[in-house]
C-alpha cells in the first residue's frame, strides 16, 4: 500500500510536468474523430449510426498511443531494474501505473462524451449508454495496453509491435460496447452487454496485472 | 512424474526424440492424408443438397479444428515453459506458431471458397469466422514478439506468455455457434450423441483429422528439431553431429 501510493504520487507529478504525454492522445482522440464526418460525409443521420465504432475505435487509438511510453522512461532510466533489484513490490507499481494511465487517458474521454456525443448528432439514451460503456471498458484498454507495453519493452521496433499484439484482443471489447451503444441508440435494453463488459473487466483486472509483472520481470532479466 | 519426465527435456535426448519420431509420423500423416481426402473428395456420395461442394469439409473442418489444437498445444508448452523455465517448451512454442498460422489459413481460406456458392459470400462477420480471424492475429503476434528482441531468450519468454493470454480466445471460438446466433453451422461431429452427418462421409472425415494432427506433429518434430540445432549451436554435441554429419559427406 505504501508502494502504491509512492507511486502513484510519482506518476502523477511525472503527469503534471509532462503534459504532452497525455495532452496529445486526448488531442489525438479528438482529430480522428473529426476526420470520420469528413471522410464519410456529415449526414446527420448516416453519423449517428456509425457514432459508437468511431468513438470506440479513437478511443482504443488513443489509449493505444499513450502505451508505448507507460513504461519505457523507467525502464531507460533504470528505475524498473532498481525496483526489481530493491525487492519493492513490483505489483503495487504495476497497478499505480495503470490506475494513473488510465486517470490520465481515459478519465478526460468520459468527462467529454457529452461534446462528442453533440459532434457526433447522438441523443442522450446513447450518450448514456457511451458513457457506461467507456467506463467499464476503458480500464479494460489501459490494462491491456499496460500489458502490450510490458512485453515490448526492451523490443527493438516496439510502437507499431504493440499495436499489432494488442489490437486482435481488443476486437471483442469492440464488438460489444459498440452493440451496446446501438442497442441503446434504437431504444433497447443493453444490460447484456454491459453485464460482458463488467465480466471481462473482472477477469481482466484480476489476471493482467499478474501478466504485466511476468512480462516486466522478463524484459528487466 | 516430473522425474520419469525430466530427461525427455534435455535438448539432446529430445533431438534425438524428434528424429526416431518424425519418420514414422511423417509416414502416417501422409498416407493418412491421401486416404482421407481421396476418399472424401472422390468416394463419398454427394450431398443432397450441396452437391459436390460440401466435400471441402475434408479439409476445412481438421484444418480448423487443429488451428486450435496447434493453438492450445503451444499455449501448454508456452505454460511449461515459463512455470518450469524448461527451455525445449519454448523453442516447441516458436516451432508450433508458424504451423498453427497455416492451419488457420487454410481453415480461413477453404471457408471463404465453399461460402462462395453457398452463402453467396467470400465472408461475414460472423462470430466463429471473426473469433478465428482474430486466432490468426494471435499466432502472427506470437510469430512477430520472438523474432522482435536482439535477446532470442527474452523473445522466446515474451511470445510464451502472449501465447497464454491468447488462449481467452479459444474457448470464443468453440462456442461462438452456440452463444450467438451465426451464419456458421453447429458442430456436427463434436457433440456426445449421435453425429449429424451420415457414416460415409463421418469415417473419411476422421480420418483427415487424424491425418493433419498426424502432419502437425510431424512438423513440429521437424521444427523443433532445427531449433534446438539453432539454439544449441555453440555446445559440444551438437558440434559432434556437425563433424560427424560433414564426415559423412
């Protein structure tokens, strides 16, 4: 617990005097999602239906862009080695850096859903529903995201690597937030596809952290 | 058990191993293969209602079946390797991704062609053909993280646990028929009662799936073999086997 708050207090002033680290995905998120209305044609009604993949899909994006560096200053500066050769708790770290991570890339896409939902021509049952969905989906990105990041640690060309393994296990996160956010748009009720959500979370938030400290230790050696 | 077993995992014993099986297994699995498919493609009587095209079956339905197998072997050996850092699972890791990469191909490719006629499309989106798509993306990440670090080792370890997580996948893929409604048929053959498919063309059938699982361990004998070669280059007994092999020339 002391370890997790060391680190999470770290990382947070590491957040605050490098702001590009997690202003340019938010600006990233924003830019693609401009580019759909213009790349499709901006019919209102046309937008609507294609809302919830192309929110889906900057949001993945942008978390994905934000991963490579989670763990990369650390590793170059040594701090993992310190860690690892400290005997701290490696996984108090872990989880700090994936709480922060996601407080720092995630937390600001739900606090504008309500403008994207107005770009994007949704009404409120679907902004709504947008909204659950990046909630229970997005830590489910940033733990993934943390665990691509990990294994392409000390990889030799590890940006577009991580997008490749990552990505295909992102493809059922997809799938169902973005049948959720449909559901709702057309009235419906979308409980099973959030009670999926909520299961994979679980799973994930329960297993990937124990990956992610494999994966660590590995590349550290 | 671990006792009876610890030897097999010495990489000469195993080198050894690969080579005394993968004649005979190489043997099987082709005469295996040309038994089934020449039965099925040529011998079986046509299907009511498909006609001749259903006889793709022959070979989609063992090629798919061991995209998986491929799939939860390598994950086995991937856990065997980080568990028990016994360094054979690993290499068997490396050699079993490619075959399975195939495997899934095939499986991808023979679906798209009988769905042409049958389904008037290359391709849906369906759950099992996108939860099959995404195993193939799993077995081209593996693929790419092993050969990605300048350390073989570290490469090795980091594929292995990929190869672990990937397999959230697999259970996906056997049930995507059941859980959601999709243009692709139930199991015929799987289920515990009597199969749905008549006993001419069910025999032919098993016995191709025999055969690519036969041809997979084939490969992977052959495979596994080069490996420990590659990754045992610099120790005496491999060096032995190269003067010896040279000698023989």
């Amino acid at each position: 617990m002391v370890m997790f708050k060391a680190a999470f207090v770290r990382e947070w002033r590491l957040l605050a005097r490098q702001k590009a680290d997690w202003l340019n995905p938010l600006m990233f998120f924003l830019i693609v999602l401009t580019l759909f209305p213009l790349g499709i044609g901006a019919k209102p009604n046309l937008l609507a239906e294609i809302a919830p993949g192309i929110i889906w899909i900057a949001a993945l994006l942008s978390v994905l862009l934000g991963a490579e560096r989670l763990f990369k200053d650390d590793f170059r500066q040594g701090v993992l080695e310190q860690l690892v050769a400290a005997e701290q708790p490696l996984l108090a770290y872990v989880l700090a850096k994936i709480v922060s991570s996601w407080c720092s890339t995630a937390l600001p896409l739900l606090l504008m859903s309500p403008l994207i939902a107005l770009l994007l021509g949704l009404d409120s049952a679907a902004w709504l529903a947008v909204l659950l969905t990046l909630l229970l989906g997005t830590p489910l990105l940033n733990l993934l995201a943390a665990l691509g990041a990990a294994l392409t640690l000390s990889a030799d060309k590890g940006g577009i690597l991580l997008a490749l393994l990552i990505l295909p296990l992102y493809i059922p996160l997809l799938i169902f937030a973005s049948a959720a956010v449909d559901q709702a748009s057309l009235g419906l009720d979308y409980s099973g596809q959030l009670a999926v959500l909520s299961a994979m979370l679980c799973l994930a938030l329960a297993l990937v952290p124990l990956a992610v400290l494999k994966a660590l230790k590995l590349n550290v050696g | 058990m671990f006792k009876w077993l610890d030897p097999y995992a010495k990489p000469e014993t195993l080198y050894r191993i690969c080579g005394l099986w993968f004649p005979w297994l190489m043997t099987a699995a082709v005469a295996t293969l040309l038994l089934g498919t020449v039965w099925g493609l040529a011998f079986t009587p046509a299907d009511y209602q498909q006609g001749d095209s259903y006889r793709i079956i022959h070979i989609h339905v063992p090629s798919a079946i061991w995209s998986m197998g491929a799939y939860s072997s390598m994950a086995i050996a991937a856990l065997i390797a980080l568990v028990w850092q016994v360094k054979a699972a690993q290499w068997a890791v490396g050699a079993i991704a490619p075959i399975g990469a195939v495997f899934t191909v095939i499986a991808l490719f023979t679906g798209a062609a009988w769905g042409k006629p049958m389904w008037g499309t290359w391709w849906v989106w369906d759950a099992r053909l996108t939860s099959e798509l995404i195993l193939l993306f799993l077995y081209l990440g593996v693929i790419a993280l092993s050969g990605a670090f300048a350390d073989r080792q570290t490469g090795a370890k980091a594929s292995a646990l990929l190869a672990i997580v990937g397999v959230v996948n697999l259970p996906i893929i056997h049930f995507s028929v059941e859980w959601w409604n999709t243009l692709h048929q139930g199991a015929t053959i799987t289920k515990f009662a009597k199969p749905s498919i008549d006993a001419s063309m069910l025999w032919p059938l098993l016995i191709s799936i025999l055969a690519f699982g036969l041809w997979l361990a084939a490969l992977t004998c052959l495979r596994l073999k080069t490996a420990i070669l590659q990754n045992e280059q610099h120790r005496p007994w491999v060096r032995q086997l190269a003067a010896s092999a040279v000698k023989g020339e």
